[in-house]
C-alpha cells in the first residue's frame, strides 16, 4: 500500500475516494523512564528511551491507519497527517495519531 503526506501521487490516478481514515496509537511512560529523560535534560543530549516510545507510537498509528484503509477496498492513503499529543494527569501518557484519506489508484 502507498501512503503518502501528499495530496496526490506522481504517476497514478486517484479512481475513488473511500473516505477518510486514521489509526491511533496512545503510550504510557513509567516511572524510570521519567527519571533518566529527566537526567539527560540536566546534563543534555537526547533521549534514546524516549525516541524509541515515540517511534514505536508511530509504526502502530500508521499500521491501523493502513489496515482501516485496506478494510475500505483502499490501495493508497493521500494527505496523511501526523498529529502527537501528551495526555493525562501530569501528562504521562504519549499520544500519535495518523489519518488521511484511503484512495483506489491505478
């Protein structure tokens, strides 16, 4: 399947538009992890164990997008959007949605 953050895709034709699709994927970080994300903002550098949830939040909101999309008779996905949000009390929890439009191309 293509997905692509384009309206269109060079060389294809859209045939029909099935309709809009997203997937979503929400996270939680333990404790331990807050802790050495908090060391590393003391002493500076990057958050590995961070890249890693975030990565991962964004594999599971495209697949569902995909699968939505494939559910639909789709062959492609135009105009996807990433979207990442921080959720709950002390905002704890690690949001990623991915949604766009699933297309039959040719």
């Amino acid at each position: 399947m293509i997905i692509t953050t384009t309206p269109q895709i060079e060389g294809k034709r859209i045939l029909d538009y099935r309709g809009v699709v997203a997937g979503e994927a929400i996270l939680g970080a333990n404790v331990f992890k807050d802790m050495f994300a908090g060391l590393r903002d003391i002493v500076g550098g990057r958050s590995g164990t961070y890249e890693r949830e975030l990565q991962r939040a964004r594999e599971i909101a495209m697949q569902e997008l995909q699968q939505r999309a494939a559910d639909l008779g789709a062959n492609a996905v135009v105009g996807i959007d990433l979207d990442y949000e921080v959720l709950g009390s002390g905002n704890g929890m690690l949001m990623v949605s991915a949604s766009g439009t699933a297309v039959v191309i040719d």
